[in-house]
C-alpha cells in the first residue's frame, strides 16, 4: 500500500445549509445528552455512547472526508461507453494494462491510463485522476477526416492553402467548390492531401470539400481588402498582355504606371509613378535598361513577363542581376494549362533561396531585401477577352503575393475554430495594443509578442458558433462541433492532454490517488448506528 496523506473533506453541502444542519446535529446531540443524564435513566452512558456514534457517522457523512495515497505501479485502458470490453482484450494484453475500464467507470488508483479513441465527453476527461496520460487515436473504418486546417483569414490575393489526412478506402479526386465552379481539385490515393487557390472574394467566404460527390464539409473564412501597392510596367512595344495586366491592377485598387518604349531615350507613360517602393514589371527588352540599383532602394520586386526565348532571355536577367534561375525544357510546343492560359516549355530548377509556383508557371529568387522573378506564362489577356475575369485573378493572384511584401497589419489564424476551444489569433506590425473584446459570444484579450515587439496574440475563448465579428472589417467563424465531428473530438482530447501532461510534469515525483469512503458503506454504518439507537431501550437485560 502507499504512504497514507493527510485527511480532507468535501462536504456534499455547502454555504448556509451546510452550517445549518451541522448546527442542528450538534444542539440535538448536546440536548439528547444533558436530557439523558438529568433524568437519570438505565444506561445513561450506552444511551449517549450510541447516539453521540449515530450522530459522528451522519456528521463525517455530510462532511465527506477523503484521504489520498501514492498510487502504485497500475495502468489501465480506457474506451468510449459505446465499446464492448470483450473486443479489447487483445488489445489490453499488448498494452500489458491491468484493467480495461469503460467510459463512466471509476479511473481511481492508477498510475497510468491509456485512452483510445476520440468519442469521449468533456466531462468524462476531466473527471480522470492526475497521472500520465497516453492516447491511440481510433481505427474505425469508413472515411473519415482525421486532420483538416486552412487560413481562417486573408489578405485578398493570399493564397489559401489547405491541409489534411482523410482516413478512406476508395480512391478519388478531392475538390474545393464555390457556387458549382472548382477552384481546386486534386487527385486523393493515399492519406494526405493539400489544396491551394488564391483568396479573391473579399469578406465572407464559403467554399465546399468533395471527395467525388460525397461532400465532406464547408470551409469558411474571411478575406481582408489589400493594402495599396506600387506597380511599373515597363515594356518595348504596345501589347495585350502588359495592357490588360495593368489594367488589372488598377482595378485591383493598386496605383499603376505603364511606360512603352516608342524610341531610343523616349517612353509612353500611363499612370503615375507613385514614388514609393514598388514592384517592378519588365519585358526582356528592358533588361539592359534597368538600373541595378535601384532594386531594394526603389523596388522591393523585379519580375520579368512576356518571355519570346526563354532559354536566352533569362540567361540575360541573370547575368545582369545576379541570380541563379536555370530551366529544362520539357515539350517542343507551348503547354496548355487547365485554367486555359499558356505557358512555354520549361520546368524550373530550384535551388537554394528560390521558390516555384509549379510547373512551367513562375519562379521567384530572394536577394537579400528585394525579390526577382520570372514568368513564363504566354497568353493569359484571351481569358479576360472571353469574359473570364476569374481564372485571369487565379493565374496572376499566386504571382503578385510572391512579389509583394507581407501585408501591413496582417493577421495569422488557422482554421478550423470550435466554440468552448481556445484558438490562437496573431495580428502582426502593429505600433499600439488590439482592443480587448469581451461578450456574450468571445473573450478575446491580446498579450505582446517578447520575440516580436510589433507583433501581438491572444488565444481567445468563442462561446458561440457562426459568424462573429472582432471589428467592422474583420470577421472570423466559429464551428459547431458537428460541423466537423471527429476533428472537433480530436482537439477536445488534445488540449486535454496537453494541459494534463503540463500538470503531470510539475507534480510527476509523487502521484496520488483520492479515496474516500464509498456510499454503501455509510449507509450500513448509519442503518447499523440507527438500528441499535432504536433498539437498546427495548432490550431488557
């Protein structure tokens, strides 16, 4: 047995009518008695021996003491009350566990407790004694979605990048629809999946998951307006492409100028330049007259369109700036992409401080405090000339948010959020402190970043679902745990484990276990105490 603790109580009363009863207990033992030793009846110290024991049990009773001891070397398995025991017992004996226990069943007097499984009430977590927790996520069958998170909010133009595991047998394609229309879609074999398409409807947005026709939930966020970018456009001779490009932009709310070469040392210029640091819009024969200095002073991105040989002219740009963009080529013809732009032949060689946005599109070198980068897309103005305004954002959105900056006052939350879970909200390059919000449907308080002095978080408490507004132009959404069930049970459990693991660690050098006396004990006692209080006047010796 382990070394016995000092005795507690937890009465099952408490305030008022805790004082009240105890009170009354105490005056009629004290009345009981002097009224047995007055009159001077037969047995006068049985009387009160017996009635001072009926009274002590119903105090200690009401009083309720608990005592704790170490807990010795025991270990259980613990499964949801719509499990059957029977099915565990393989399963118990790998764990080499002493006890298989139920949902609902006593977990006292373990030192360790396995949970399997993710269908358990919150209640029922928290009612586990503070040992060590190990978890094993559930195997049932069917499809369902272990894992799913995506940006909660968005600058327009970001792109929104969804991740997750679906636990299913059958094969398919994965889609994100708006309003009938793929905006993403994705060939689904194995376990994980990833999703990208840029955020271009500003506000509220609701977009749905399918595996084939089976949809697996809606996804909800919210998009932010840009802030005001600077853009030139500097090319050698009149084109669509740069034309409906800044047209495009300005459009966007950007401040815009175009500049068209018509001679040696003389340009057209549309738009005014703004004279803020912008982003720097180039065809191949502007390369030469580019100022390399100018990039990180004046430009904070160089972007080279409209490529006509793309193994020479970039061969060019790296030698005048520098960097190290290689290619392979791929077809002998232009290449058809699905959304129904084209682009050259080639596939980009990454390397070291470069990124892609995928085959035969872009790529972008990081120098220092400026970005380069080259597009290869070929004809993109059709889409707007045919009236798809739509895919002609999806084929240039990706490509901006390369260039550009991370957004002043820009927030960070992932997605999915649950109400009665705390999430974490990060809102960046901020010079004062976010409002507190405090109602009937959040608690939202902010604390200062130590790493990042312009940078604030709060993990936050929604206590309603839906749409919830933290100012007039910014909204977040709240799930109901239905919405997505087994991930919602998923983060019920690990931010049970995670506050009890950080507990058990502060207090791993001695684990207790609460014991108290069960309540078919007292009442044998009280019934027995009672019974020989009505029984020893009738006794006659």
């Amino acid at each position: 047995m382990g070394e016995l603790q000092m005795i507690q109580f937890e009465p099952i009363l408490s305030g008022y009518w805790l004082i009240a009863v105890l009170g009354a207990i105490f005056f009629i033992a004290v009345f009981q008695v002097i009224s047995v030793f007055y009159k001077k009846v037969a047995r006068s110290y049985l009387k009160v021996f017996l009635f001072l024991i009926f009274c002590s049990l119903v105090t200690l009773y009401i009083l309720n003491p608990t005592w704790e001891r170490e807990l010795p070397k025991r270990s259980a398995l613990l499964i949801s009350a719509n499990q059957n025991k029977a099915d565990f017992t393989d399963f118990s004996k790998e764990l080499q566990v002493d006890k298989i226990l139920q949902e609902g069943e006593s977990a006292e007097g373990f030192s360790k407790i396995h949970i399997f499984g993710e269908d358990y009430e919150k209640e029922t977590l928290l009612s586990l004694p503070m040992v060590n927790l190990e978890w094993t996520p559930s195997s049932v069958e069917g499809q369902i979605l272990e894992d799913l998170n995506w940006e909660g909010i968005l600058s327009y133009g970001q792109r929104q990048k969804m991740k997750g595991k679906l636990r299913s047998e059958a094969e398919g394609k994965l889609q994100v629809k708006f309003a009938g229309e793929v905006w993403a879609d994705m060939s689904f074999e194995g376990r994980d999946f990833e999703l990208g398409f840029p955020a271009l409807i500003l506000g509220k947005n609701e977009m749905d998951l399918y595996l084939d026709e089976i949809k697996l939930g809606t996804i909800r966020y919210f998009v932010t307006a840009p802030r005001q970018k600077s853009f030139e456009l500097k090319v050698g001779f009149p084109n669509p492409e740069s034309r409906f490009l800044s047209e495009y932009l300005m459009k966007r709310g950007e401040q815009v100028s175009l500049s068209t070469q018509v001679s040696v040392g003389s340009s057209i210029v549309i738009g005014e330049e703004s004279g803020e640091k912008g982003i720097l819009i180039i065809d191949p024969s502007q390369i030469k007259n580019t100022n390399f200095s100018e990039l990180g002073t004046d430009y904070e991105a160089l972007l080279l369109v409209n490529v006509e040989n793309p193994e020479r002219d970039i061969l060019e740009f790296n030698r005048r700036f520098g960097s190290e963009f290689a290619i392979n080529k791929v077809a002998a013809q232009y290449l058809e992409r699905e959304d129904g732009t084209t682009a050259h032949p080639y596939n980009f060689q990454v390397k070291n401080n470069q990124d892609t946005l995928g085959y035969s599109v872009a790529a972008f070198e990081r120098m220092g405090d400026y970005t380069l980068g080259v597009s290869l897309l070929g004809d993109t103005f059709s889409l707007v000339l045919s009236g798809d305004s739509l895919a002609y954002a999806k084929a240039w959105e990706p490509v901006i948010e390369k260039l550009a900056n991370k957004t002043k006052h820009s927030f960070r939350l992932k997605s999915p959020i649950f109400k009665g879970i705390k999430s974490k909200l990060i809102h960046s390059n901020v010079s004062e402190v976010p409002q507190n919000i405090e109602n009937e449907r959040i608690i939202l308080s902010w604390e200062n970043d130590p790493l990042e002095g312009e940078s604030y978080f709060s993990n936050f408490l929604p206590l309603e679902s839906g749409w919830i507004d933290l100012s007039e132009s910014l909204t977040i959404y709240v799930e109901e745990p239905e919405d997505f069930s087994s991930i919602n049970d998923r983060m019920v459990l690990w931010e049970f484990l995670k506050e009890r693991r950080e507990a058990y660690r502060q207090g791993e050098d001695k684990l207790l276990s609460k014991n108290e006396v069960p309540a078919w004990l007292w009442f044998i006692l009280i019934l027995v105490a009672a019974s020989l209080v009505w029984i020893e006047p009738r006794y006659r010796s």
